[in-house]
C-alpha cells in the first residue's frame, strides 16, 4: 500500500475438470499513468512441498485507477495443488508502489 497504490487482489478457481481460472486486479487511490498487474499459476507436483510457475499472465492500464485482469479455463493435472500469486504496480510521474499478493491452495478436480 502506498500514496497511490490502494490493494490488490488475486484469486483461483475451479472451473471445470481440471481447469481453472485465475485473476488479479490492482486498484489506485486517484487516476495513475500506468495500472498493472501480473497473474502467476504455480504448480506443486509433490503435495505442496515445492512450488514452480506454470503460466504468467500480464495486464496494463493507462490513465486509469485499476486494472483488471483474468484467464479462463486453464487445463491443469488432476490432484496436483495450485496456487495464484501476483505482482500489483502502479507508475505516477517517477513514482513506481508495488506489491505481491497470493492465494491459498487448491487441488485440481
């Protein structure tokens, strides 16, 4: 959080037999240059023991106070647990705010 960055949100969801559906938004306080956010999928092959990025997903704005940003109906392993994580920024003038947010796991129905 900072002077113009306000939250950030991401989320997963299932969305039919192994797939799912991932998104983030970044919100700003007043009207910024640029509004972004960067989507993350990540993979455990090993019961949530470790982790690793199986898709990236990467949304802009200009001269706006949020950005929204969402990909449907991701094909993923059946019992294999996922994560979303995602990087919020926003760019006023010289100014760069930024932050990480992440959701909880999920096993792949």
């Amino acid at each position: 959080r900072g002077t113009y960055l306000k939250e950030g949100i991401c989320g997963i969801k299932r969305s039919g037999t192994a797939k799912v559906s991932v998104s983030g938004t970044t919100t700003a306080h007043s009207i910024c240059d640029k509004v972004k956010v960067g989507v993350y999928l990540n993979e455990s092959s090993n019961g949530g023991s470790s982790y690793g990025t199986v898709g990236s997903y990467y949304f802009s704005e200009n001269n706006t106070t949020s950005c929204h940003g969402s990909k449907a109906d991701i094909s993923v392993t059946l019992g294999r647990k996922y994560y979303v994580s995602a990087g919020h920024s926003v760019t006023k003038g010289s100014v760069i705010e930024m932050m990480d947010t992440r959701t909880d796991a999920l096993t792949a129905s």
